[in-house]
C-alpha cells in the first residue's frame, strides 16, 4: 500500500512525546515550504495548533522539484503553504513581504495597491491535455525469479497496460533513452529492499536527473519490516525522489489498486508537464522579452529574446532579480500592485549601459500567497518582418540542403551546432549585428554589412598596412619597416589566386621523366578504381606487402592531378619523395601508418573531383592539399599529443606542449624533403611560389589537430551557411531549409577554410565509408588506444582517455558517441558543399549497425569481428 502524509500525522500523534527525535529526521531536510495534510487539519485541530505545534515537512529548494513529483500523487491530501514568520533566501523573500503581481485578464482594472492580496491564477483546464496512452510499467528488480515483480507485472496486464522487468540500474536507465524503439515507462517500480545489490535511492535520482522525467511516476518497494520500525522510513525514498512506497506484498488487490493509482497520477502529471511545455514553448518563441520569477526574487525562466539582450545562457539556472531588472517595474514588483505597465532597466552582461523598455508585470498565485511573477518587455524591434537591405535579403546562391542530406531532414550542420554548448564569440557578435539591421536606415544597414563582411574573415588580428602615401612619402623607411615587421611573407601566400594572363600558371615541363612504376595486374586493375569512394584500401595494403602509400601516390599526383607539372619535378623525384615519406610511417601501429595516409590521401583526391572544388582552386593548391594528405601523420608514435605531453616526450618539450604532433608532422616533410636533392620536390620552384606551397602544407596539416575541431567548423558554417530569418541567439529558426551561401567563396581567407575543411573531413573520413571499410578503421584505431592505455597504467601517467580500457570499453559506444558528436555535423556541412550526400547516408548507416551491436551486447573488438562475419554471411 501507498504511504501518505495522514499516516505520518497519525504517527505524530501517537509518539507525541518523541517530538524531539521526529525533529531531528526532518530536519535533514532544510526548511522552505510545509506540507499539511487538508483532513486531517479539518478534523484534528485548527491550522495554528499544527504550525505552532511544530509538525511541518520541510523542504529546501533544491527540492522543489520533488514537491511538484510528489503532489502528482497526493493531489488531494497535500497543501503547500509558507509558515507565517519564516524566512528564506533574501530580505525581499521574507513571509512578511507580499508578492506584487497578480495575472489576470488584460481587460481587468488596476487593483489598488493597499490591496496587495493576488487573486488566484486562472488556469483554463483545456490547457491540461495529453494524449491517452496504455499504461507503461518498467520493474526494476535485480532477483531473477521475483513473486513481488510478477505480481505488479501481472496487474499491470490486467489494467489494460504493458510490463517488462529488468535487473540492473544501466537497462533501467536506457529504457529512457530517445533512440530506443520501446516507449517510455510511466511508472518505475524499484525493489529497495536489497539495497546491497541495487541502490534504489542512486538509481532514482539518476531517473530524476535525466531530461523530461518530471512525470514519471517511481514506487519503492521495502520490506515491511523496515516499514514498521521506523516512523520516516518514508522520508530518504521521498527526498530521493519516489513518488510513492510500497510495502512489498504478493496480493493482486493491493498492487492492482497501486497500478491504478500511480496510472492516474502519471496521466495528471503528463497533461501539467505538457501545459508547461507548451507555454514555456510559447515565451521562447515571442518576441518580447520575458522573464519568470519567484516569490524569493530569483529569475526561474528566461525566452531566448531575453536571453539575447541582457546577455545570459538559459543553462546557468536562476539568478537573482536585481542582477538584470531595475527601475520603476521593480520598485512597483515589490510594492504588491496585482498588475502594472512601467519602464524596466535591463542590466546587460557585455555592455557598460543599462537597456530602457516598457514592461507588463503580472503576478501568478495558486492560493493567496503569489508563486511566481511574469516579466514582459517589448523589444525595440519588434518589425516582424526583415528589414529591406538586410543581411537575410542578399543571400544569393541558395542551396536546398535537404537535397543532399540523406534523410530529407532539414537537421542541417548549422542546425545542430546552434544545438550545441559551444559558441564562439564572433559569432555571437555577427549575429547581434544581423539583428541591429532589422528597421535601420538603409546607410546604417550598408555600414553594418560592411562591418559583417570584415569580421567573417579568418584572420581577425592580422594587422595590416594602410595605404597612407603621405606617410610613405615622409618617411619611407619606417613605412617599409613597419610593414615587414607585420607581414608574415608574400601577400595572400596560402592562396595561389593568380590572374589569367600569370606566366607562372603554366610552367615548364623540361624536367619532367615518365617513370614506369612496377606493377601488377592486380594492382593496376586497383589502382584503376582509385577515384571510387569505396575503394578498397586493405586490399591495395596487402598487395603491396604494407607499402600502399607510393604506389597510390604516384598513380593520383604523377597521373590523374599532374603534381610533377605543378611543382616542375620529374616522377622520379616525385616517387622518391613518396617513399622516404612512406618509410618514416611505423609499420607497428596500427592506425596511424601509411595505410591511413593513403587512406587520406584518396579521400582528398575524391574531393578534388568535385566540381565545387575545382571551380575554387588553382593546380598549385590541389598539389599542396595531395602532399598534405600523403605526410599529415609522418613518423606518428601511435600515441596522442596529451600523452607526450604527460611523458615528457622530447617533441612536446620542442613544441612548448602546443599542436606537438601535428607541428612535427609538418616540420619533418620539409626536413625529409629539403635535406636530398633527390628527393626535393619543390627545387625547381621559385621563392614566392615555394613559400606559397610551404604555406599551404603546414596550414593544411596543423588543421587536422582535433582540439580546433569545433573552432574550423564553426568558422566554416559561419561563412558558407546563410542563416534563417530567425538568428542565431533567439534561436527562432523557420520551416525553411538552411541555405548555401557561395558568395564569398572567392575570397583568399575562405578559400583557406575549405582546403582546412577538405582534409579534415578526409582524416576521419572512416566513419563515413562503406560498412566493412569502417568497421576495420574502428577496430584498428580502438587497437592503438588500447595499447596507449596499456603504456600509461604501466608508466603510472594520466589515462587521457580511459575509455578506451581494453578491459571495459565498449567498441560500439565509442563509435556512436564519436559519430553523434563529431562526425555528422561536420559531414552534412561538407556533403552540402561538395554535394557529396554518400558521407552522411554511410555514416547515419554505420550509426545505425554500431547502435544494433550495442543492444546485442557486443563490447569487445572480438565480438565486433563474430558479429560482422555474421552479419556478412546472412547478406
């Protein structure tokens, strides 16, 4: 049977001499509200004599969750009110002071304010709607063979729902999971009674702390002994988070009437947890700037179009009021008007000066003490519609997204990084410029845009010389110092813009020697398929005994590209080149060896063939962009740069601990270059066109460190991805698809986040091929992180990823959570730009097999290699 708080009055009465010790274990929980029970009142004593006898259960504020959770199921017997003297939180919440807003209607008449008693809220019972569902119950008891868990099982079949049973706290909390193909549980029965094998108060504030769990309904069940012997054996499930206990019990009449029971309340608790939902929705959508608080003076709620103007996240929780709101709107808050228009200071976070706006305050009261008070400012743009000359109104080049993504969703990469907890402060600032157009003059708006153009570039701090010929002609020679102290090299040098009519385009081919490489038929007929996305790059491994790079190599650069025109170097030169390349790759690892750079490599020449990218660079780019792929990872030790770091390795003392292995892959290819003129491929260059390719290489290298991951794709989607006439802080994004935006694709700055986009993509480019190529890079990487693991435990350094334990990692997840998290967005950004829509359809596929492994259990690299031979022989 249910425990509800007449038995903890009957209690009460019965011990009345125990007083002290009942105090004693309520007063684990600090005191806020009180909670008395309404029948019990009537019929025992008068209110006072309950508040002056002390009996109150007391909850703090990091409770109030679970008061709401609670009243789901006590509806009828619990009533919530201050007592009369108490004080909490700040001077402005003392129960002396009353609350200064009312909500009503907008046509009902000011109050006067000696009235400061708020009319309850009017609450339209339509509102408090959700869909009929059969019950849903999940038993969590780890006893295999439960009688207690069949019998709730078996009620729940008899009140016309569905039960499933689970042993451990892991299966019970991926029931909640949005991806999983069951519904969600209304009501969650825990067997408490084993606390040694099943932590029930753990596992519920677990369910608690999970995302839109508010209506769940959770039952403890505990021996009755335990029950018995305690008066407020109730109270730690309580303050846990159960809704209910439940003493354990076989009779099908007892847990026939909990099932029916906890079936209403989590149909009450739904239809409320939607109704705010959906006004919650309704505020974030507006306009206007509103903000929610309470009778303590802490902001609760904010919509985005608060957010955007005073400057604050809605994930940093409440805040008090005075920290944005002043004003008259205050000072008429806290005098107990019911309703009221009055001009509010906005405090903004990033800005000297407070914000002046109208605003209409109202307060929300369920009883007669006021709970929340609502906040609505107008904005000062409030035009809904864009203004002409704006940001949104030049967008030219519009592509559909949704034309290339595999799954017609309209989830673009621009859409799930706003998503993300990351933003970069320029964007921040770009997007706050795009809405200060909306309703300005048209010289303002010119003014704006042109501010925008400037900031969208990559090189925010580069500083560069104006073209001042009055100080050139006073003192020349500080201008020209000056200007060589700022430039770092030729103007533009990572772009090899040049003009149509640049006697350099076209070089000379004297040097140039046709070499006949050694093949097989084998080989050739592979080599042959090198410009397919499913390529197969194991197979070229194995036919060339681990040594796939130079053969790759030299049938793209020598054939397909031309590098050795590019560059004005023979084949010769240019297979030398590759194999000392190639032979500074660890053969022992098993990632990062040559297999992967030729993997790269490939990847990169498929790019190039689209038509986007070759419409965007020039011969000498493309070159850089294959020589970057092929030496990106040269003479990797199979181990990460924080692991260097934390050993103490030489390189990371060389490099100051900053992009330690990607500056030593960059600063390697020349050395091994430079140092044999028959390997230097860049000898017959001149010294602007060298310091041009040289540039190219090491940006192109350096950017495939993963600690700039989300700063590239940022910058990337910024400048390519037109935004929504919703922007970006208020989050208020149409039905419209995000578009492609190529308008400023000729610009050198941008054309260098393509080429940094291209061979990142290209690097973890595994994720996104064909099923059985990215199941053996996984394995294969999973092995490497394995063995660094493996180095760091018996070295006694930090585990940097402990994850990946040989012992305990789970292959599949790994996989998931690197695919949800790094991949896909990157992928869809880049398929939409190349209109490459294979990337994403292959990796939404691999997601989907890594999830299938997960729910069969499959962990271990093993298990990942009998289920994929498995899954190879049904097919």
């Amino acid at each position: 049977m249910g425990c509800t708080p007449s038995m903890l009055l009957d209690h009460k009465n019965r011990r009345r001499d125990s007083t002290g010790s009942q105090e004693a274990a309520l007063a684990k929980i600090a005191p806020t509200p009180v909670c008395q029970n309404k029948a019990v009142q009537a019929a025992r004593a008068p209110r006072a004599s309950l508040e002056s006898d002390g009996f109150s259960i007391q909850l703090s504020s990091k409770k109030d969750s679970y008061v709401s959770q609670m009243g789901n199921n006590f509806a009828t017997q619990l009533h919530i009110k201050r007592i009369s003297g108490s004080s909490s939180g700040s001077p402005g919440a003392r129960a002396g002071r009353r609350s200064s807003l009312a909500l009503t209607p907008e046509d009902e008449p000011l109050v006067d304010v000696a009235n400061r008693s708020p009319p309850p809220a009017y609450i339209p019972s339509a509102l408090f709607y959700a869909p009929p569902e059969p019950l849903e119950l999940l038993c969590v008891f780890p006893e295999r063979a439960s009688r207690v868990c069949a019998a709730a099982c078996g009620a729940a079949a008899r009140a016309g729902g569905e039960a499933r049973a689970v042993r451990g706290a892991r299966e019970a909390l991926d029931a909640f999971r949005r991806d999983n193909d069951s519904r969600q549980p209304h009501v969650v029965v825990v067997d408490a009674r084993q606390p040694q094998i099943l932590d029930a108060a753990l596992l519920a504030r677990a369910i608690r702390g999970l995302k839109n769990t508010q209506h769940i309904v959770l039952i403890a069940v505990v021996k009755k002994s335990a029950y018995l012997k305690d008066d407020f054996a109730v109270l730690p499930y309580l303050e846990a988070g159960f809704n209910r206990v439940m003493v354990e019990t076989l009779g099908a009449a007892a847990w026939c009437a909990e099932v029916l029971q906890a079936r209403a309340a989590a149909a009450t608790a739904r239809a409320q947890v939607a109704a705010v939902a959906a006004l919650a929705a309704a505020a974030d959508r507006c306009r206007d700037l509103v903000a929610v608080s309470d009778d303590q003076q802490r902001i609760l709620l904010t919509n985005k179009a608060w957010n955007r103007v005073v400057g604050w996240r809605a994930e940093e929780g409440p805040r008090p009021l005075t920290e944005a709101v002043g004003g008259e709107a205050l000072r008429l808050a806290s005098t107990g008007a019911r309703d009221w228009e009055a001009p509010v200071m906005l405090r903004r976070r990033a800005a000297p000066d407070a914000v002046l706006l109208p605003c209409r305050g109202a307060a929300v009261a369920l009883a007669r003490s006021t709970s929340h008070v609502v906040f609505v400012c107008e904005s000062n743009n409030s035009d809904s519609g864009g203004a002409r000359g704006s940001l949104h109104s030049i967008r030219r080049g519009s592509l559909d997204v949704r034309s290339v993504a595999s799954d017609g969703l309209r989830r673009t990469s621009l859409a799930k990084l706003q998503g993300l907890p990351l933003e970069a402060p320029i964007t921040k600032v770009i997007s706050l410029l795009s809405t200060a157009t909306e309703g300005a003059p048209p010289s303002t708006v010119a003014c704006i845009e042109r501010a925008v153009d400037m900031l969208r570039t990559s090189e925010l701090y580069s500083p560069q010389m104006r073209e001042d010929p009055k100080m050139r002609a006073e003192d020349p020679i500080a201008t020209d110092l000056i200007g060589a102290l700022l430039s770092q090299g030729p103007t533009n040098v990572l772009s090899s813009r040049r003009s149509s009519n640049d006697s350099t385009v076209v070089r000379s081919q004297t040097n140039r020697t046709n070499i006949k490489h050694k093949t097989s038929g084998q080989l050739r007929e592979l080599l042959d398929t090198a410009l397919s996305w499913d390529f197969e790059i194991f197979r070229l491994e194995d036919l060339t005994r681990g040594r796939p790079l130079a053969h790759l190599g030299l049938a793209l650069m020598a054939g397909r590209f031309d590098v050795c025109a590019t560059l004005e170097c023979d084949e010769r030169t240019l297979l030398h080149w590759l194999t000392v390349i190639e032979t500074n790759y660890h053969a022992v690892n098993t990632y990062h060896n040559s297999t992967h750079a030729a993997d790269v490599l490939q990847a990169v020449a498929y790019f190039l063939e689209k038509e986007r990218l070759k419409s965007v660079l020039e011969p000498l780019e493309a070159a850089a962009a294959l020589l970057a792929a092929a030496a990106h990872d040269v003479d990797h030790p199979g181990t990460s740069s924080a692991f260097l770091c934390n050993a103490r390795h030489p390189l990371a003392i060389l490099y100051n601990d900053v992009c330690v292995l990607e500056s030593h892959h960059a600063a390697l290819t020349f050395k091994l270059t430079l140092n044999d003129e028959r390997v230097n491929i860049f000898k017959n260059l001149d010294r602007d066109t060298y310091k041009t390719v040289r540039h190219n290489l090491i940006d192109m290298i350096l950017a495939t460190e993963m600690t700039k991951h989300f700063e590239h794709l940022a910058k990337f989607v910024n400048v390519f991805y037109a935004k929504s006439s919703g922007s970006k802080e208020d989050g208020m994004h149409t039905d419209e698809p995000l578009s492609l935006d190529t308008t400023q694709l000729s610009l050198p700055e941008n054309v260098i986040l393509v080429k940094r986009m291209m061979i990142k993509c290209a690097d973890v480019s595994n994720a996104s091929r064909p099923q059985k190529f990215a199941f053996e890079w996984a394995r294969r990487i999973a092995e490497e992180y394995f063995l660094q693991t493996d180095e760091e435990k018996a070295k006694d350094l930090p585990v940097v990823m402990p994850m990946f334990d040989r012992a305990t990692c789970s292959i599949p997840r790994s996989q998931i959570g690197f695919i949800d998290y790094i991949i896909i967005d990157m992928m869809e950004a880049w398929a939409a730009f190349i209109e490459m829509p294979e990337l994403v359809s292959h990796a939404r596929s691999n997601h989907q097999r890594w999830r299938e492994l997960d729910d069969a259990g499959v962990t271990t690299i093993a298990d990942v290699r009998r289920a994929q031979r498995h899954h190879t022989a049904e097919e």
